[in-house]
C-alpha cells in the first residue's frame, strides 16, 4: 500500500464508506492517516451513582429497571434507569428503539457519558453501552475522537487507520541528529502515536513532531512563493490618487488615522519602482474593505484591472455589492464569478475580463481557475487571507504579469510572529477602530437565562435591528447534544409567536436558519434577505463567521458557546458591533465548569481580538492543545499559531539552513 493509494484500498473501506470518508475530505491513506484525532475519550473506572455531579463524563454499572419508550417530537424516547448499591441514574436514549430488547430488568451494563440534568435529577444523554468484558479492555486506555460527518464512527476510522498503519511505509525527511537535538519523534512513530497514545504525553509529543511538520511545509511552500528582488519590478507603478481623494471625500465616514497610514503605505508600494507585496492586518471591524477599495480604484483609474478574492460566496456577494454602489460612478466595471454560477454565466465572465470590458472581478476560489485571464491585471486582493492555502495565494498571483498584491487578515499574532508567516510581505496593521464605535456589551449566561435572552432579542428587532443566534449544529445528532439549527428554529418560531401573543402585539418576527451543508445560491439568497432587512433574526451555523457586514444587526447570542474556540466566538462577535448603534454579544453556556467560565471570561472582559489570543493563551495548559481548535481559520490541522510559536521559530531556522 503507498500513502497515494486510494483508501478504498484499506481493508474495510467499500464504495459506501469511501462516499463518506470523501465529504471528511479523505480521499488517500495519507489523508486518512493525517485525519488526527480532535480528542480523546479516557476510559477510567466506573464511579459510585451517588457520587456524580453534573458536567462530568462517567462510567457508572448496576442493574437496568423502569424501562419506557414514548413518542416525543420528531424522536422515540427511550429512558431507563441504573442502579447501584449507592443509587439510581436515569439514562435517556433519542430514536434507538432497538434498545428495548436489550435493556431487560435486572440485567447488568455499564454505562458512559456526561451526566445532565434533566429536571429534578441527574442523567445521562445518548449514553453508550458496555458488557463488563468488553468495558475491561478499554479501562485505562485513550480512545481517539475524530472529527465524522453522519453515518461515520470514531470506531470505524480507528480501525482504518490501524489497517493503513501495518500497510504503509512512512518516511522521515528529517535527520536523525536534529530530531533527537529537538526532542522530535519520528515521523511514523509520530503518526502512529497520534492516533494511538498510551497517555496525553505521548500524544503531546507526537503532536510535537506533527506540528513541526506543518510549519516546516507552510515555510517552505512560502519561500517558494518570495519573489526574488531583481524579479520584483513594478510594472504597474500607479502615480495618480485623484479618484481616491475623491472617494475619501464622500465615503458616509472619516478614515480612520489607521486607515490613512495603511492607505498611505499601499501608494508608496504602488507608485514605487518595485511591486507591492503587503498584508493589512486588523481587527474584525477595523474598516480594512474600504482600503482594497482605494486601491483598487487607483489601479483602475491608471487603466488597469483587479482582482478581488474572498473565502465565501457570501462575503463575494457583499463586496461585489459594495464596491458596484461607491464604484459605479467612478466608471468602474465591476463583476462577480462565483462557483455556484451556471456554466454559460462563468463564460461571459471570462469573456469580459479577457476584453478588458470588465475592471474589477470579485470573487472566490473560482478566480483562481484556469479559465480566467486578465487583459492588464495589475492589484491582486486577498481577502481573509489565512482562509486560503499558500498555492491558492501563489495561483492568484500568477494571473497576469506579477500583480501587486494586497492581502488582508484579522488574525491577530504577534508582530515577531507576523515575521516569519508573513515573510514574503511587507506589514501594515490597522490598529484602530472607526470613532463612531461603541464597545460591544458582553454576557456569560446559562441557559436558564435563555427566554430572558429571546425576549431581549424581541425587543431589538422591535425596534429595528437585528440578531444573529448560533448554533453548533445542523440537525439533531445522535452523538451530540449541542443545539441544532432546525430544532432551534422550530423552537424559537414557536418562543416568539407566543411572545406576540403574551404582549398582545401581535408583532410577526421573521426568522430564517442557514447552515453550510445548504446549496451555495441557497445561503447567498438567505444572506441577502437578512443584508437587506427582510429577515430579522437569522440562526446559523458558523458559517456567517468570516467578513460578514451587516450593520443593522445589533445582537449576537452563540449557544453552546463553550465548544467553540475564542478566536473563533471573536470572530463570530465581530458580526455585530459594526455600526453606530449599541450592540451586544450573549455567550450561552450549554453546560457548567470553571474552565468554561474562565475561558469565556476573556471574552466578556476583552474586545479587542490581540487581547482574547494573549489571554487565551496564558490561560490554556497542553492538554487543551487538543479538543476546541483555538486558531482554525489558519490551515493547518494541529498547529496553534499561539501556543506553538517556539516551534514555528524552529522550522523557520531550519528551513533557512536547509535552503
Ligand atoms: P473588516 O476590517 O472586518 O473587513 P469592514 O471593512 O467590513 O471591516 O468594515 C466594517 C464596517 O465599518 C463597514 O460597514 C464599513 O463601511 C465601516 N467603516 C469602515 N471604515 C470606517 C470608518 N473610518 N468610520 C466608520 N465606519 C467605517
Ligand atoms: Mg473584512
């Protein structure tokens, strides 16, 4: 077996699998073998009944009673309850009818999974379960969870793994002296261990050597990407900004200082002798569009063209949107090519970038398809830039003769760090909001508190604005019991028909979900209704996280926000707060803990995104290195740009040794 092989060359895998391991994006056993585990499930001793509190995940054994089954909305429930000498717990299954003839009275079991409350007592959710013998085997042991799409288990990539493991060779490009110089495993062993360890050490440590890995091949693929000074000539040099003093002049606001100085930095680069390579950093809502907007409009105006690339069609759709109402009388042809676009439509696109009768082109990873040629490409925008792959990047600038580039991000790093990732570009950072701001209003709250919430949302919307609420899932899950989009809806329609009722006021709120396994022109629509003031409370998925702009709306509430990593709950606040009006962000917490508590406290206290990343960062230990991915938005699969700084330092010395 070689790591290319296709995984339906893995023992186990059929074509039905193979389906699902692809929308887990697993298509070789090298994917498999690097689809590392999110987590891993400690399989300790059964505890006493009596001795449980909520929050934890136990194991708990004793004799099965009260067995019943009912209907409930859209699931049979299933509930019994397990005995032991200390007590009784009550154990509720969701749509697992077959579950009856297994739990007879008086038969033994052991049970596992985190404890709730339910009412006035104690249970467990979806417990899974055990025969004694067979719970013997993984006491003690780390059991790998991996991230699964429905239809896949933790158990079932396990496996695969472990048959991929005795098939392959893995080898090891990094020399036996510096591993051992560096305390960094082999890389086999790192894989094997990863998925398999005997302990959280073990794991840290293969995690260690994996990381190292991921920077190492992001430096070396950047270095490929530094264009070499003699190569870097302008041959777009850009003197004349008129337009964009005009521009300026009528925007509906004043630039900010940082605004200006970034602003001032991109015409030094473009009307230099040499190419402009420059990343503009800055916080969610620091106004970093209108400065792609300026420069592109320069380019324009000196008669070339430009391109704009965004992560999501979403944030294509609103950019094409706003740079068509403040372009449009600056005679510039803007147009959009998006993957959900027919056939025909990408065509004329083309068409008209290739004959220069299009300016602008503004649009997402179908901008970097082999089809789109420029007639006189000269800026290159990378929105979100950390969104794409360094070859997505590399491909955008190959589009035309060596384009200025203008990348933009909002990941707050360190500046040492900014260094080395963003090595091949010169550096502004927008390190100031727009003064018309108020700072966003935060609270940490249980879901007790989740009516008072609804009711708050009610009369924000009642008074013109609008709120987002997220939810960690899309549809009820057998082995989650997060909030989901479609039940949450039904739930809140329902919460808020009897609000109208209770005020007598009759007042209709119009919500809509979106999540991401919808059709691309599905969220476009549902997202243009919520941008146009049609929908006032939209409940999503994470998917609305990056860039999106919707000023009007004023309240953000995140359920289950404790699953979510801080930088990305940031991300997710800075979807409000981006107009004048007060706006407010509501952390629901789906369950109790001090960690959580502390975690989210960083939030509550801090808005400003350098601040949440530096104390995320204090507070978290090397357990956490696994579980909630703190960093996400940067591509790598383990890495944390936070935590693993030393090592980035690392590979960037050796990849300079190595060159
Ligand atoms: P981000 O930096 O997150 O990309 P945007 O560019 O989307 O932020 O800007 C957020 C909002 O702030 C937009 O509605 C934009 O029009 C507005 N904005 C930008 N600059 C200013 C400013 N100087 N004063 C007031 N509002 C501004
Ligand atoms: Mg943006």
């Amino acid at each position: 077996m070689e790591l290319t092989d296709s995984v339906k060359t893995i023992k186990g895998v059929g074509d039905k699998s193979l389906a699902l391991l692809q929308k887990l994006n697993i298509n070789t056993v090298w994917d498999l073998l690097r689809h590392y585990p999110t987590d891993y499930d400690n399989f300790q001793m059964p505890v006493q009944i009596s001795g449980v509190s909520e929050g934890q995940i136990v194991a708990v054994e004793g004799a099965v009673s009260r067995v019943t089954t009912r209907p409930a909305a859209r699931k049979k429930v299933v509930t019994c309850y397990v005995s032991d000498r200390s007590g009784a717990l009550k154990l509720i299954w969701f749509n697992q009818q077959y579950l009856i003839k297994i739990l007879k009275p008086g038969f033994r079991f052991l049970f596992r999974g985190t404890v709730k409350r339910d009412n006035a007592e104690y249970a467990i959710l979806q417990p899974k379960m055990y025969q004694r013998t067979e719970y013997a085997k993984l006491l003690g042991s780390l059991q790998p969870k991996y991230s699964l799409t429905k239809g896949i288990t933790s158990a079932f990539i396990s496996k695969a793994v472990k048959e991929s493991l005795s098939g392959v060779k893995i080898e090891d490009k990094l020399p036996a002296s510096f591993r051992k110089e560096n305390d960094l495993m082999k890389l086999s062993d790192a894989i094997k261990t990863i998925h398999f360890p005997k302990d959280m050490n073990e794991a840290l440590a293969a995690r260690r050597r994996l990381v190292f890995d991921e920077f190492l091949d992001f430096i070396l693929a950047l270095q490929a990407l530094k264009i070499k000074k003699e190569e870097a000539v302008n041959n777009f040099v850009i003197t004349d900004y008129s337009a964009c003093e005009k521009l300026i002049g009528e925007l509906p606001f004043k630039l900010t200082g940082a605004q200006e100085k970034a602003f001032n930095d991109i015409k030094k680069d473009m009307s230099s002798t040499r190419l402009m390579s420059r990343m503009v950093e800055g916080d969610v809502g620091s106004g970093k569009t209108v400065i792609a907007m300026l420069a592109v409009l320069s380019a324009v105006k000196a008669g070339y063209q430009a391109a704009v690339m965004v992560p999501t069609e979403v944030l294509a759709k609103q950019h094409y949107k706003d740079f068509e109402e403040k372009l449009a009388s600056y005679e510039v042809r803007t147009i959009l090519l998006v993957g959900s676009m027919t056939a025909a439509q990408k065509r004329k696109a083309y068409e008209k970038a290739e004959a220069h009768e299009a300016d602008v082109v503004i649009g997402t990873h179908a901008l970097i398809q082999e089809g789109l040629q420029f007639d006189n490409l000269a800026l290159a925008v990378i929105d979100e830039q950390h969104r794409f792959g360094v070859n997505q990047r590399k491909a955008l600038k190959e589009k035309g003769l060596r384009p200025h580039v203008l990348s933009m991000s909002a990941t707050p790093i360190p500046r040492s760090l900014s260094l080395i990732l963003y090595g091949d570009m010169d550096l502004s950072v927008v390190n100031e909001m727009p003064a018309e701001r108020l700072p966003i209003k935060n609270a940490v709250v249980d879901t007790g508190y989740r009516p008072t919430a609804l009711n708050f949302i009610r009369k924000e919307v009642l008074s013109g604005h609008q709120a987002y609420i997220i939810c960690p899932l899309v549809e009820d899950s057998e082995d989650s019991d997060g909030e989901n989009v479609i039940d949450y809806t039904d739930n809140v329609r329902d919460f808020f028909a009897n609000a109208a009722i209770k005020n007598g006021d009759g007042k209709l709120i119009k919500t809509e979900y979106l999540h991401g396994r919808m059709k691309p022109s599905e969220k476009n629509e549902i997202m243009e209704r919520f941008a146009a003031g049609e929908t006032d409370v939209l409940i999503s998925t994470t998917v609305i996280e990056v860039g999106v702009n919707v000023k009007n709306a004023t309240v953000m509430m995140i359920e289950n926000s404790e699953r979510f990593g801080l930088a990305q709950l940031h991300q997710l606040r800075g979807r409000v707060g981006r107009g004048a009006y007060q706006s407010y962000c509501i952390f629901m917490k789906g369950c109790e803990g001090k960690e959580i508590d502390d975690r989210l406290d960083i939030l509550k206290n801090n808005n400003d995104g350098f601040k949440v990343a530096e104390e995320d960062l204090r507070l978290r230990g090397p357990g956490d290195l696994f579980g909630v991915r703190q960093s996400g938005e940067l591509s790598w699969k383990l890495a944390d740009i936070y935590a693993d700084a030393p090592l980035l330092s690392l590979a960037s010395e050796y990849a300079r040794n190595i060159t």
